[in-house]
C-alpha cells in the first residue's frame, strides 16, 4: 500500500493481492517505524454511503463503503474519489486506487504485484 499526502489531499494505491485482502477481510494497513513513533495507515470498510478519513492518534484511516468497495473490486474500476467535507469550510480530497505498472521509467521496485496498466501500448 502506497500513501500520498499532498495538501488537502489523501491518496492510497493498493497492490492486486493488497486488492483481494482488503476486499476480503475489510481491512489493510501499512506502518512507517520512526525513532518514536509510527505512522500507521489503514483503509477500512464500512457501511456508510460516501468516502471518509480520519487522523486520530497518528493514524491515517480511510473508510471505504463496502458497496462500493465490492464493485471496486470486482470491476475494471481504477479508483474511487470524495471531496469530504471538513471543519474550515473547505475539502479534503481522498483517493483510493489500484496500482497500475510503471509504463514510461525504468523502475527499480518490484511491480509484478500491480495491475496492468491499461494506457500499455500492445
């Protein structure tokens, strides 16, 4: 599982085999170990209709509807998107997608556990 914070926004990548635990089990984390602390990050179904996320005691953790998580899945589907709302007026804008192969870089991680990418010419 990728993280990518960018201003007001959170964006996740998931792996095919994270993909299958996640639709699964419901739940999948990731943890960063620091000197004195860790960061840890989640997505986690529930039965709620939109996207959330919260960050409460170091933790990142973005809720996923499981209807939609089920069809995400199941699908073709890339990713799912929500501007949610928070407490300034403005959004923070989440993102969860599956990890596609690099197409366009040599690249030195392991990638055989990502989908293919479907701008790959043929």
């Amino acid at each position: 599982m990728k993280i990518r914070i960018k201003g007001n926004s959170v964006r996740i990548r998931l792996s095919k085999s994270e993909v299958d635990v996640f639709a699964e089990k419901g739940y999948i984390e990731e943890r960063t170990e620091f000197v004195n602390s860790t960061l840890i990050y989640a997505v986690k179904s529930t039965n709620t209709e939109t996207l959330s996320a919260d960050f409460t005691d170091g933790n990142i953790t973005l809720y996923v509807p499981l209807q939609l998580l089920q069809q995400w899945a199941a699908t073709n589907m890339v990713g799912l998107d929500y501007n949610m709302p928070v407490h300034n007026g403005g959004t923070l804008y989440l993102l969860i997608e599956k990890d596609f192969k690099c197409i366009d870089a040599d690249v030195s991680e392991d990638q055989s556990d990502y989908f293919e990418n479907p701008l790959k010419a043929c």
